[in-house]
C-alpha cells in the first residue's frame, strides 16, 4: 500500500508539471494567435497525449490503493 501510495504521488507531480508546461504553451497560443509555431504546437500535442497517459496510470494508482485499503480492512 506504501509504494502504491508513492506512485500515486509521483503521478500527481508528474501530472502537475505536464499541467504546467500545457497551460504555458496554451496562453503562449493565446498571447500570440497569429504566430504559426509548427514546434511548439507539436509540443502542445505530445504534453495532451502524455498528460492523458499519466492520468490513467494516476487512476490505475487510485484503484489498487483503495482495493489494497478494502483489503486491510477486511482483515
């Protein structure tokens, strides 16, 4: 349960940071919509996949977590 709970950190950190970079490139979009940024539009693709994909294993996290909790309880 203690490591699963660490990943589960981990995850969320990792999901900040992504959150953090995403919203940089979003309002860099924003700031400058005329700005054709082939790079940094390729960038904003590769955070949203990989920022998708971290979500899902925070939430695989979640689930082992709680069903590991229900256990110890049961017990």
């Amino acid at each position: 349960l203690r490591q699963t709970k660490r990943e589960i950190n981990k995850s969320e950190k990792k999901i900040k940071m992504l959150s953090e970079q995403k919203s940089e490139l979003l309002l860099y979009f924003f700031e400058n919509p005329t700005d054709y940024a082939p790079e940094k539009n390729i960038k904003l693709k590769e955070i949203t996949k990989e920022l998708e994909k971290r979500e899902e294993i925070w939430l695989s996290f979640l689930e082992k977590a709680e069903t590991l909790e229900n256990s110890i309880k049961r017990n």
